[in-house]
C-alpha cells in the first residue's frame, strides 16, 4: 500500500510479537505484524469477527515479563 493510498491517521511502525488471544473459551497464540498509536495487526489464519473482546498477552522471546491488556 502506498502512502497515499493509507488512510491512516497514525504512522504503523514493524513490532513482531508473540501475542496470547483469549476469548470466551478460545485461546490462541499468534504473531503482531505492526502497531501505532490507534491499534496493532495480529496476523492470524483464523480472525475473530469485528468487534469481537479479546484479552491480549505480549510476551517478548528474550525476556520472561509478560504484559496483560
């Protein structure tokens, strides 16, 4: 997507990784692709419907610290 074509109010920056998703009785882990100020991409096979509450848990490979959002 070029620029111009982004209708985007905040720039996306890369930021892979791993994140924990949990609703209701689902459970899965997937990747973040980029984040910004107004949301992140998670790249998933599978996506959840628009809308859909989720719990988000972002775990960094070199590190034990895990945040809960």
């Amino acid at each position: 997507m070029t620029q111009s074509s982004d209708k985007r109010n905040n720039k996306r920056i890369p930021f892979k990784m791993m994140v924990d998703c949990q609703c209701e009785d689902n459970f899965i882990i997937e990747y973040s692709t980029n984040i910004s100020e107004s949301g992140i991409f998670i790249k998933s096979d599978n996506p959840l419907p628009a809308g859909t509450k989720i719990e988000l848990t972002f775990s960094h490979h070199d590190s034990s610290v895990r945040v809960e959002i």
